[in-house]
C-alpha cells in the first residue's frame, strides 16, 4: 500500500469561537521561520516507499501565496517518491482566496480544494466567528467550482440556533456548486474555547441529542438523493471522488507528517510533533526533530485501531481478523446497526449514527475475548 503526506499549516487571520486546533493568528516573520523549518523537517526526513496523496491542511493553508505553496511541493517531489497523479489537496477557507490565486493555485500541483464553508448562513458564520460571509462563500464557491474539477465542500450542523430548515437552505446552496465531495460534521464543544466558555456562562443552548440525529438523518438522506455515496461516517461523495488521503488513515496506511502537532504511522509506530508553534519552530532549529511522542502499537492496539477507523467507512472489517465473540455480530445485526457478508462486517446507516456505541461494544468484546486466550494459554 502506498503511503500519505500530511502537512500542517498553522495560520489563521483569527481563532474561529469553536477551534481548538493548532494555529495562531498569521504573522509574516513567524511564518517566514515556520516555512523554513517545514522544509528542514521534510529534508531530514527518510522514507523510501510511494507517495499516493499529500494534503496540506491547518490552520489556513490558503493564507500561503501559491508560490509557497508550490516550493513545498517541489520540496516533497524532490525529497519522495510521489506517484504520477497523486491526488495533492489543500485546505482553503473564503475570504482568504480570489480568482487570480485559484487559478494560479491550478500551476503549483494542487489538483484538489478542500473549502472550509461551514455554513452559508450569515448569522451562523458569526456565531462560529468565521472571518467570511455568505458573499465570500459563493464566491468561494463558484471560483472554485469553474477551476477545480476535483473539490470538496465542509459544512456543520448542530449549531446553536439552526433548524432543519436552515440545514436544507445551507445543503441547497452548496449543491448548487456541485462539488463531487462533501463532509457535514457536527459542531463539538472543545474545552478552552470560546464556545465553552459561552456555554459555561449559560449564553448559549445547544442542540438536543435528537435535533443532531434528525440533522444527521437529514443530511444523508438528502445527498444520497443527489446521487452521494455516504462512504465514511461523516463524507459523501460522487463515484470515484472519495477522498483517497483519508481514506489512507482509515484504512491504517502509514503517513508521514511535517508540520506543529502533525501525526504519523510508520511501521507500526505513531508519532506526534509538538503542538506548539514556537516550540516546534525551535525545535526543529536546534535540534532537526520535532517529534515529542513516539508509540510502538502491540497487536491488541492495531487490531483495536483496525475496528474503530475502519468500519467508520462502507469497506468494513473482515471478522477473520478480529476476535469478538461471534453472539455481538449477531446481536448488532438484528438491531439492524452492521450487515454481514462473506465474512465481513460494516456498519448500516443506523449503525452510523450510533458509531460510537457499535465500536465500543466491539471494542470491549475484543478486549474479553483477548483476556480469555491470554488466560488460557498461561
Ligand atoms: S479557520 Fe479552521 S483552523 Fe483556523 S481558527 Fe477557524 S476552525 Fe480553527
């Protein structure tokens, strides 16, 4: 199998109220040192296998003028075995994109946009603290939709005040662009945030547990009407334009990572770079590595990660595999949560929107099963 790049780009023009993920606000002499210390990660790094996807994500990548952009591509294409079509995406949020750099974007090996809309809804955009509006969303849009062939379209749901209408509006709009490639995730509280911080203070109510199903259901049910394969938990897509990259991680591909917080698999082992900006930007001055956990996974931890990223997806899992006891599939079948067919297992639509549950209780029978054949051969 082949392998996946996955750079971070940490610079945003402001904290969105609900983002707990790496990035500061953009500052040109910080990005200057952060990029340099981007392309001293990716040349020290070895790895002799073949690249089949690199996405550039943040943060803000779409911050980066296409001509950096491009540098680091040429960086990876020096330093890797990238294959001939590898499928090359960038992250881009409206607001920080024109027509002149998407089409110059379309020079630099990007050859695929994944637009952070999030909601074409004005007082929704605030709530969220977008820096964009609804205007630079269909602007975003339409550009986009003109130039790239391949794009893919994020949007929320569970946002404080929307309704089933509003959700309808939101997916109307944007499937008026057609983009071949949708992900709807749901608006989490994370600590530290704004968000909770306006919850905490009783300023805000969130959605009930049955408003978010009945949102969930909404979107499913409306874009594979359209014709969507709904192909992973929280993506949908036209045929063929799933999104390989991801489809790597939960596949358990190895990936290598560059970048502040960025992960990777290689044989078998995950690491992780420090979070932090600054500490990353030393580190990788003074000392050429950023890494500051690295984990050897045993077999329980990989048959483990095997069951919770891959039945996230319509491929499933092969019951060969694993070790639960055989009474739970059938259990979770007549609930109508898995299908089961020639020794593989995945998860029905209703099975989906209780993932979590499905995989833990797969989880927990593993664990059993485990402990049970540990015991006995002692
Ligand atoms: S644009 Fe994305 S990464 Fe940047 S602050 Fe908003 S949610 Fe976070």
């Amino acid at each position: 199998m082949s392998a996946a790049i996955y750079i971070h780009i940490p610079f945003c023009i402001k904290k969105c109220n609900y983002c707990d993920f790496s990035s500061i606000v953009f500052n040109e002499p910080v990005k200057d040192r952060y990029l340099k210390a981007l392309m001293r990660e990716i040349e020290m790094a070895s790895f002799a296998g073949k690249v089949e996807t690199v996405y550039i994500g943040g943060g803000t990548p779409s911050l980066l003028t296409p001509s950096e952009v491009e540098k680091i591509i040429n960086k990876l294409e020096q330093k890797f075995h990238l294959l001939h079509g590898a499928e090359v995406t960038l992250e881009v949020n409206p607001g920080t994109i024109d027509l002149p750099k998407i089409r110059e974007l379309r020079n630099t090996g990007i050859n695929r946009l994944s637009i952070g809309i999030q909601s074409m809804n004005p007082m929704e955009l605030r709530f969220l603290g977008r820096v964009h509006d609804e205007t630079d969303s269909q602007n975003a849009l339409k550009w986009i939709s003109r130039y790239f062939d391949n794009f893919s379209v994020d949007i929320m749901y569970g946002i404080p005040g929307q309704d089933l209408e509003g959700l309808r509006d939101n997916l109307k709009q944007v499937l008026g662009y057609n983009p071949p490639h949708i992900s709807a995730y749901e608006l989490s509280v994370e600590k530290g945030t704004p968000l909770s911080c306006m919850l905490a203070e009783g300023k805000i109510t969130l959605s009930t547990d049955d408003d978010k199903i009945a949102m969930y259901e909404l979107i499913a049910d409306l874009l594979k009407a359209k014709g969507y394969l709904h192909y992973e938990i929280s993506n949908y897509s036209r045929k063929d334009y799933h999104c390989k990259h991801n489809m790597n991680y939960w596949m358990r591909g190895e990936y290598l990572g560059f970048g502040a917080s960025a992960h990777a698999l290689i044989r078998e082992t995950r690491l992780r770079n420090t979070p932090d900006i600054t500490d990353y930007i030393r580190l990788m001055e003074e000392e050429g590595r950023a890494v500051v956990e690295e984990t050897a996974l045993t077999d329980l931890d990989r048959v483990n990660e095997e069951v919770f990223l891959r039945l996230r997806t319509d491929r499933g899992i092969n019951t060969d595999t694993i070790s639960a006891a055989p009474e739970l599939f059938h259990l979770l079948e007549q609930e109508g949560l898995i299908l089961k067919k020639n020794g593989w297992i995945r998860l029905t639509e209703k099975g989906m929107l209780l993932s979590n549950r499905v995989i833990v209780e797969i989880l927990d029978s593993i664990e059993k099963t485990t402990d049970i054949s540990t015991q006995n051969r002692r």
